[in-house]
C-alpha cells in the first residue's frame, strides 16, 4: 500500500453511498484510523495516472474528505 492524496482520486458524492455503512464507520467499534488503515481490507484504486477510480473504499474516502485528511493509503492495481 501507499499513501495517495485525496486530491488524486475521483470524487465521491454522499448521495452515492449508504447512510447505514457510514453510520458504522463513523460510530461503530472499530476506530475510523484503524478502519483506514487495514491491511486486510485496503482502499483499492485504479489508474495509471489521477485521478484514480475507486474499486473499493469509496465510504473510507468519503469519511477521510470530509475530516479533513490529506491522504489515505490505498493500493493501486
């Protein structure tokens, strides 16, 4: 994984996603920065060059954008 800015990956509107799914990650049990960062369930984009299509991780993005992070890891394929 690598570090990628947010700035570099295509824009995610919230009508696009589901209010129960941000909900958990907002409040549910595991920490939003552990969420983030998993290993076993990565951010997943693709692309050659920005900005990058999301192939998962589009409410982590979301969430990320909006607390105001400037990056986030990520896989590229």
């Amino acid at each position: 994984m690598q570090d990628v800015d947010l700035d570099d990956i295509e824009d995610v509107s919230r009508s696009e996603l589901d209010s129960d799914r941000l909900e958990t990650l907002e409040n549910g049990f595991d920490d939003f920065d552990d969420v983030l960062n998993s290993s076993s369930d990565p951010i997943t984009l693709e692309g050659d060059e920005p900005p990058y299509q999301i192939i998962d991780g589009r409410h982590r993005i979301y969430l990320a954008r909006e607390r105001g992070y400037g990056s986030v890891p990520a896989q590229i394929l």
